[in-house]
C-alpha cells in the first residue's frame, strides 16, 4: 500500500519542520532514485539539496492535484529540471530516460524499494577506511553535513582551499569506486 506523503502538507504550509522533517525522510529514498541517472555528469547532492530547499520554501504555497503524494512529484521535478540544467550549464550530455521527463506520475509508484544491502554498506564502510586521510575527512565532511553547508565552508573548516576540497572529494570518489569494484562489487546491478 502506497502512503499519501501529503498528509503532511498541512504542516509544512504551517512552517512546522517537524512535519516537513517527517515529509522528507520518507520521500528522500525516491527522489535519490530519481536522480541517479544524472550522477556521471552533476553532483546529484547537490542538485538534491537544492531541489529540497526549494520545495520547503515553495511548499506553503503548493496546489495538490487530487493525485496522492503531489508534492513528491513536484519535488521530483524540481530535481530533474535542476540535473538537466546543471548538465547543460557543465557542457555535458547525459542520456534521460524519458519517462523521468514525464508528469511525474509514475514516481510515486516507486516506494516499495528493498532494504539496503548490509553486505554493501560493509564494503562501503571499509573502502571509505582505506581512504587516504585529506580526501577520507573531505568526504566526511561532505556526508555529514548532508548538503547543509557549502562546500566553501567545509574546505575552511578542513584548512583547504575550496579548489582542493573538490579535488580530495574527487580522488575520494575515485578511490572508493575502484575498492568497491576489487571488492568484486558490481555498482551497475547495485544501482539499478
């Protein structure tokens, strides 16, 4: 059975976070999903984040449609536009499903998703410990403020320049990519 995250609308027009809160940790997973296949060519939580802030300052003056879990898809829209044009503004070329362009409709139907593996978060975990210690603490930084600092701020914070901030967030990437995959972790069926 498929919730009506839009019974928490109310609250968030009020401007109560609590309810928003409540909004978000639900919808979150299908909005990830929505936006993964823009992860070659933008930072995706980034795009996430902004799309987020969006639709808490937009939420108190939001129309539902009649149709269960509006502001879902409105907000997975705000996500896809904000990805595609990011890409454009980055120069890049990506391939979008189609159907993500749509009305939206179908990403509501998207909520029964399995528990996430606890074998991957393990080899996860380890590849993130092997990290080396400038790209390990730029990439803690950057997971644990979830989007909620600017990466300027971050790199001061870590006593980097924001140009090497990116850089460690890069090779940290990289690094983690090329462990999971020795750890025979094949990313293409975990993401699909």
């Amino acid at each position: 059975m498929t919730v009506d995250l839009d019974e928490h609308l109310p609250g968030i027009r009020r401007g109560e976070s609590e309810a928003f809160a409540a909004w978000l940790s639900a919808a979150e997973p299908s909005l990830r999903r929505g936006l993964r296949s823009f992860a070659r060519t933008v930072d995706v939580e980034s795009v996430l984040q902004e799309a987020l802030l969006r639709v808490w300052q937009v939420a108190p003056r939001f129309e539902p449609d009649g149709r269960p879990n509006a502001l879902v898809r409105f907000a997975h829209r705000i996500g896809t536009n904000l990805a595609i044009s990011e890409t454009r503004r980055a120069g890049r070329t990506t391939s979008v499903d189609p159907a993500i362009l749509g009305d939206g409709a179908d990403e509501a139907a998207r909520w029964e998703q399995p528990q996430p593996d606890p074998l991957l978060r393990e080899h996860i975990a380890t590849c993130r410990e092997k990290l080396p210690p400038r790209p390990k603490a730029a990439l803690a930084a950057r997971l644990d403020w979830a989007g909620a600092v600017a990466d300027l701020t971050l790199a001061e914070q870590l006593t980097m320049t924001k140009n090497t901030f990116l850089q460690n967030i890069t090779r940290a990437r990289k690094l983690l990519l090329e462990c999971l995959q020795r750890a025979g972790v094949d990313l293409a069926t975990e993401l699909s």
